[in-house]
C-alpha cells in the first residue's frame, strides 16, 4: 500500500517506509502530500520498491477506494534519511 507525503517536513513515521519514487509530472503534479499542500512524493514499501524495479509504474493508495498513483521512470529515492 503505498502512500503519498511531501518528504520534508513530512517523513513517513512507519519504519517500512523508506524509499519514495516521483509521480508523473512531479512537481507539477496532480498527487498532494496527505497532510499539506506540497506536492507529494510515492512511498513504496520493500514490495512495492520491487515491483517498481520490475517496471510496475501504478500503485494502490492505502484503500480499494482510494485513487491509484502512477510513478515516473526516473527510478528509486534514497531513504528517508537523505531527504
């Protein structure tokens, strides 16, 4: 379940979140972090992170009635850390 927040101030607390990938268009982007109004990157768990690096670019946001998320190609972010 992947999820959306700016990065900076709003780092996933939840420790299985630790890489990000851009959405299309980034930052002009239609995906807004959950908790402002800065536009929001895509936080993929480990599984989500593989099935990117498999060339999966649409993701399922935290419900089956949430919006879909869709990835650029610019590849896997760093860890919350480096952000």
């Amino acid at each position: 379940m992947a999820y959306s927040r700016c990065g900076s101030p709003h780092i996933p607390k939840n420790p299985k979140y630790f890489s990000y990938v851009y959405p299309v268009g980034y930052p002009n982007t239609a995906l807004i972090c959950g908790l402002c109004n800065k536009p929001g990157l895509i936080w993929l768990d480990d599984i989500e992170e593989q099935m990117y690096r498999q060339g999966q670019r649409i993701f399922q946001g935290p419900n089956n009635d949430f919006t879909q998320m869709k990835a650029d190609n610019g590849g896997i972010r760093g860890n919350k850390d480096t952000i």
